[in-house]
C-alpha cells in the first residue's frame, strides 16, 4: 500500500511524519521531491526519470512492511518551487546559498518548458495511480503558517526537538508577501482538492491533530488499513507565543487585514 501526505508546507507536517514513523508496519520517506535537500548530482536523474525514482524509493525493503509513504508539499514538482513563498534574500545564509545553487543548476540544464513537461510526467502519474491513498494535511491558520515557515527560512531550523529550548524570534511581514501566500495556498488547496477527487482521501487539519493526537492518529491508521496502536513523537510544538509577539508589525497587518476574508486569522 503506498500513500502520500500532501501538504502547503514544512510547517506542521513534520509532527504526522514523526508519528507514523514509528509505526513498526509503515516506512516513511519524508520530502522525496524536495530538490534543495538533495545533493545536485542525484538531481538532473531525478528530473529526467522521476517515476523510476519514485518506485525505486517506494520499495517496502521487507514483507514486514504494510505501507510506504512519503511526503509532498504543494508546490514539489513545480515550476513554483523555484519560487519561494519566504524570499531568499531574507533567509538564512546556508538556506539562501542551498537555494540559489539548486536554481542556478536546474536552470542552466533545463528551460521551463522542458521542467513542466518532467513535472506534468510525476504529477499525472499520481492522479492515474488510484491506489495510491492521500492523506492531505491543511490549516486552519494560514498564518501561524506563514510564521512558522518565515521563521524557519530565518534560522534553517525546521523541527524542534523536546526538551530543547527554542528562543522566540520576532519577525516583520510585508501586506503584499502575506497576501500573495494566502492566495498561493488556497489555490493550490483548492486544486488538489479537485485533482485527487478520485482517489481515497483522507483531509486533516493540524489544528484537530494537534487537540486529539491519539484520536487522530487512530483514524489516520485506520483510513491506512491497520489497527489502531500508540504512536509516539520526539518532537513538539516549535513556537507556542501568541501571533502578535511574533510579528513586530502585528497590528498594521490585522488592521490592513480587517475587512477582507483572512481577518479571522488574526483573532489571536
């Protein structure tokens, strides 16, 4: 049985991930079409046979194993990752030179059009492949999103570790960059939405995750095929400050915000 958790980003994802991995019948993957995670010499064969390496990777290793799954964000396999939601220019060294390097890559080898045909080729094997089962991961807040995901570009720390302490980092935010993510994930959520209509899909929200691990997890497990058992997590909640000692210019951000159809996330 293979599945894939689709989500908008990192953020949020990385606790599901951390959870079902310690399911002694699952095997997990994690971002396998992440290409700044990769290193630039797997990269170009990637993007040429990207199928072939999808099966290679998807292979249980034992008979032991019920399910392999692996993760993709939004915009993996796109043309849009090149395309940061955060800019570079903003983040972290290590994250903006890993960036830019992967850019300077695939661009110098392929021109978009040549991209999008390689792209088209993984995305709609996904859609024909009916037994591959979805679980798609959205939330609610799209910007405690945002913040998590502006927060980790700032420090390239994307998990947080229990019992590590983990300082709190004020952040500005531009109106036009929040409003264009705002955008960018609701569309991409309403688009995937359409395009596994016909698959077996399970939607989740962090927000009910996070209230009701066990529950939760108890209904992803079944929407798998396997029996419900205690699933455990190394990880926690990277940043528990509320959202206006997050963002320096919370206020002119809520007030700009007010009259239009994202006020709600800033009831904070």
């Amino acid at each position: 049985m293979k599945f894939m958790i689709l989500c908008p980003t990192r953020s949020g994802s990385n606790l599901l991930v951390n959870l079902l991995s310690s399911h002694q019948r699952l095997r997990i993957l994690g971002e396998i079409f992440s290409l700044d995670r990769i290193a630039l010499d797997e990269v170009e064969s990637i993007i040429d046979f990207p199928i072939e390496y999808l099966n290679k990777k998807l292979d249980p290793k034992s008979d032991l194993i019920h399910g392999v799954g692996f993760k993709m964000l939004y915009d993996n396999f796109k043309l849009d990752y090149f395309n940061k939601e955060v800019k570079l220019e903003t983040s972290n060294q290590d994250v903006e030179k890993r960036n830019l390097k992967l850019i300077d890559f695939v661009f110098s080898k392929y021109s978009n059009a040549q991209l999008e045909h390689q792209f088209d080729k993984l995305w709609d094997y996904y859609q024909n492949d009916k037994d591959l089962r979805i679980i798609h991961l959205t939330r609610r807040n799209l910007l405690k999103t945002f913040v998590s995901l502006k927060r980790a570009f700032i420090t390239d720390e994307w998990i947080s570790i229990k019992d590590r302490k983990v300082d709190n980092l004020e952040i500005e935010i531009s109106k036009e960059e929040l409003e264009t993510y705002f955008n960018r994930i609701v569309g991409f959520n309403n688009y995937y939405n359409e395009f596994f209509s016909e698959h077996q899909i399970f939607k989740l929200e962090y927000e009910d995750m996070v209230s009701d691990i066990e529950g939760t997890m108890e209904n992803v497990l079944n929407f798998l095929g396997l029996e419900p058992v205690k699933l455990t997590s190394v990880l926690k909640k990277q940043n528990k400050a509320r959202l206006r000692d997050n963002i320096k210019n919370y206020e002119e951000l809520k007030m700009h915000f007010s009259s239009t159809q994202w006020s709600g996330f800033f009831e904070d």
